[in-house]
C-alpha cells in the first residue's frame, strides 16, 4: 500500500460527514442504514459525535447533544 493510499484509508476510517434526515431524526450509517437517532446506543452516539467533521452540519451536533442531555448524559 503506498503513503497515499495509506492516508487514505485513515481519513476514511476516522472521518465521517453526517449524513441523513435530521428534521426527522434519522441518522444515515455507513452502511447506509437509517435508524432514529433514538434508537441509537449512547455510545454510537458519542462515536458519531467524535467522528463527524464538525462544521460539516451543526444540525446533528446540536441533535446528538439534545439526545445525551435527554438520557442524563452530559458530553463535553
């Protein structure tokens, strides 16, 4: 595998740009799977939150802190 490719990869494997419904709270997986935001564990939701490029929708910033603060989770 070259340094390209390399890189590549690891931008692949540790950047996802949210993706989904977010009027109807619904997250779209990698797999392209949708499933309510809900429905998400809260550590899926924290992965989502750690893994997504920040400026790229703010919506499901804002989504997925909404949802932690509603299981009492506080996330910082």
């Amino acid at each position: 595998m070259s340094l390209g490719e390399e890189a590549k990869n690891e931008i692949n494997t540790t950047v996802w740009i949210p993706n989904g419904d977010p009027s109807k709270k619904l997250w779209k997986t990698k797999e392209g799977k949708l499933i309510s935001v809900k429905l998400m564990s809260t550590s899926h939701i924290k992965n989502c939150l750690k893994f997504c490029i920040p400026y790229a929708n703010d919506c499901w910033d804002v989504i997925f802190r909404a949802e932690l603060r509603e299981r009492g989770i506080r996330y910082d």
